[in-house]
C-alpha cells in the first residue's frame, strides 16, 4: 500500500486544536532560519535581521584583514562546496597540528588569530535587536501568552542572539534561560533537570550558547549583558565535543528529558537537522517514547530537506511538513487538497497552503498561524461536519 498524497487539511486541522487548547505539553525547537525570515530592508529587496549562512559568509569575509582574507579564500578553494563552518573547521584542524610551520603563509599562531577573528565576526553579527512592533518573535510570545497551559512552554534553541529574550522581556513575560542570579548571573545545572516552575513560565535553553554568555576567572559560565568573550559553540568539526562539556552537555540532557516525558510535542521551525550531534539526540528519545512526537516546519521542498526527512522515514514520530508534501507515519507524498475536516475549514486555508504551497516552514507564517490559535475567536466557531474522514491510502 503506498499513499500518493497528503491532505494538509486534515493535518493542520488537527494540530490547531492540539495548539489551542494548552493540555499537551509543547517544546519549541527554533533554528538559524527563524531570524531570517525578518526582513529589515527599507526598499522592495529583502535584507533579513540576521543572515543565513551564506549572508553570514560573506559579512564574515568582508570583516576580515587583508591577510587573513587571502589564508580563508586559499583554504575556501581547498574545499568542495564550501561554506563558513567548512573553512572554519578547517582553519581550526590545521592550527592544532602544524606549530611554527606555515601554510598560505600563516603558522598555527595566526590560524588561531584568525579563528578567533571569524567568531568575533560571528558575534557582532548576530548581536541585533529585535525590530519594534509586532513580528514573528513577538507572535510567537502571544501564542504562548494567549491560552492557559498546564505545562510550561519549553524553547530550545541553537541561536545565539538575544531575540527570544527581548520579545519575552516586552511582553512581560516570565522565563528561565538556566541561570540565577542579577550582576553576574551563574549556571545553575541543578534546576535544569527539575521542572517546578509555575506553568506561565518559559523555559528557554540555548544550546549552543550565547552572546550573553562568558566565562569568567574561575572558569565558569556567567549570565552578563552583552559579553565581549562570548561562550558559544561556533559551527565546526568540534561542535559535537563541546556540546558534552558543561554547561551545554547539561542543556542537551534537557532535551532529551523532555522528549522522554509522556505526550511530548516538539514543533521545530528554522531548522534545518544538519547538526548531526542534535538529529541523533531527537532520534534516540523520539524512537525510545513512542508518546512523544516532533512536527518539523520546512522551508523547503521535499527534495531539498535531506536530513529531516531520513529522520521523519525512519521515525514514525516525527513528521515533515515541506513546502510541496510531507513525510507522516514514514510515508513521503506531495500535498493534495482532499475532503475537508469541519464545515467553513476552506476559509482558514490560507493561513496555511495556498497556490499549492505549504506556508508553515516560514517562521514568520508558523507565528502568525500560532497567535491565532491563541486569539480571542476558537474552534468553536467552525462546526464539524458528518463528512468521512480522510480517503484510505491509495492502493
């Protein structure tokens, strides 16, 4: 038996309800895509908040000395579909191993310099503030805000900005980000594991650290505003080992414990599952906890989304919804609007598929669609029809 289509109808209508009616407990896992979909330009071209990784290699670039520029485009040409983390792996490899001697003029020294150059890059880059006014992050903080729960809405995120926490902190809203503390807030790994905080609370955990974060003379992770030595997992080769020392091995255990509760959802959006040391985690938890689930908002078609979609055949507790079909019970198959799910449902499709396209992997389309879930009007409003449910996969 081989189903031919998804009717995102039926799906879609099924996770609005699970969305408003704040009983399951719901983790939020954001990647690099979510502040990409911001657009901060003034005219008709499109400038996001902060860059994808290809935006983000060229301002890197653009940052760097003379020198430096030349020893990163001799490695770049090295490398066979090169990319930022690529060349910074490489940079970092070759710096470990060969002392004073010297390659494209630079020995291990000045690898090092210019490693360290490139994060600080990083750094500034992602430093931005959150535009003013209503936007993706803050929709998402209305959502949360809007419906009473009786979990704790749980956040991971591999970013390193501040953003979440400047939506969260307008809308007076209160959250947990894993330290205590005011002046020189400390890592408490303690609480992490504990899950006692009133159910209006966010948990926010940032797995790959962040620009508020630093190290200081005892060698321990702080909390300040706006460190100048960041403590962050930059992307390269070594990003796995540095996720299993504190704090983050701490936070990547969170992860995995929420997955394993009972009735878990995770909803991942910006994420693409390239970092292998958090789609093996997922995997792990979601095959050991068949209660749980993990719905993945794409941006891109099924044939682009590579890594999600070996994870979704593999697991049927994970679900990815691309932009022209999805992966559901380990199942691939293209989008086809079918039979709907309850009278009037055709006029909130566009929130969601229109011109044949899924809308949800854009961020920005996943918070609005969520705030109004959360809004003032309900499901209430639509009456269910005596209609079959969805046709039976096709022979």
């Amino acid at each position: 038996m081989k189903r031919t289509s998804h009717n995102p109808d039926q799906y879609i209508f099924s996770f609005r309800q699970i969305a408003s009616n704040g009983k399951k407990k719901i983790g939020i896992l954001l990647g690099a895509g979510a502040p990409v979909s911001i657009n901060i330009s003034k005219d008709e071209t499109w400038k996001s908040l902060i860059p994808n990784l290809a935006g983000l290699t060229k301002i890197v670039k653009e940052k760097l000395s003379a020198d430096d520029l030349s020893a990163y485009n001799s490695l770049e040409s090295s490398i066979s579909e090169p990319n930022l983390e690529k060349v910074l792996s490489k940079i970092r490899t070759i710096s470990e191993v060969i002392g004073e001697n010297k390659i494209n003029n630079y020995n291990s020294t000045d690898y090092q310099n210019l490693s360290e150059n490139i994060c600080n890059a990083i750094r500034d880059e992602v430093d931005q503030v959150l535009p003013v006014g209503q936007n993706p992050y803050t929709e998402l903080v209305s959502w949360i805000n809007g419906i009473s729960r009786k979990y704790g809405v749980e956040i991971f995120t591999t970013n390193y900005d501040l953003l979440l926490e400047q939506a969260l902190e307008r809308a007076k809203t209160p959250y947990f980000d894993e330290f205590s503390g005011s002046d020189s807030a400390f890592f408490d790994p303690s609480t992490i594991s504990r899950n006692d905080l009133p159910p209006r609370w966010v948990r926010l955990w940032k797995l790959h650290g962040s620009i508020g974060w630093e190290k200081n003379n005892k060698n321990e992770v702080t909390r300040i505003p706006r460190s100048k030595t960041a403590n962050m997992v930059y992307p390269s080769h070594i990003k796995y080992d540095q996720t299993q020392a504190a704090p983050f091995s701490s936070l990547f255990e969170r992860l995995k414990n929420f997955i394993l509760e009972p009735d878990t959802l995770l909803l991942s959006t910006g994420f693409s599952f390239a970092d292998a040391h958090i789609s093996s985690k997922l995997l792990e938890s979601l095959l050991a906890n068949p209660s749980s689930a993990l719905f993945a908002f794409q941006y891109g078609n099924l044939e682009s989304e590579i890594y999600i979609k070996d994870l979704a055949i593999k697991c049927p507790g994970i679900s990815a919804y691309c932009r022209d079909g999805a992966v559901i019970n380990g199942t691939e198959a293209r989008w086809k609007i079918g039979s709907l799910p309850a009278r009037n449902w055709k006029n909130f499709r566009d929130e969601y598929y229109k011109d044949e396209q899924f809308l949800l992997g854009d961020f920005s389309m996943l918070s609005r669609f969520l705030a109004a879930a959360g809004a003032e009007y309900t499901l209430e409003t639509i009456s269910v029809t005596e209609e079959e449910p969805e046709n039976a996969p096709d022979e």
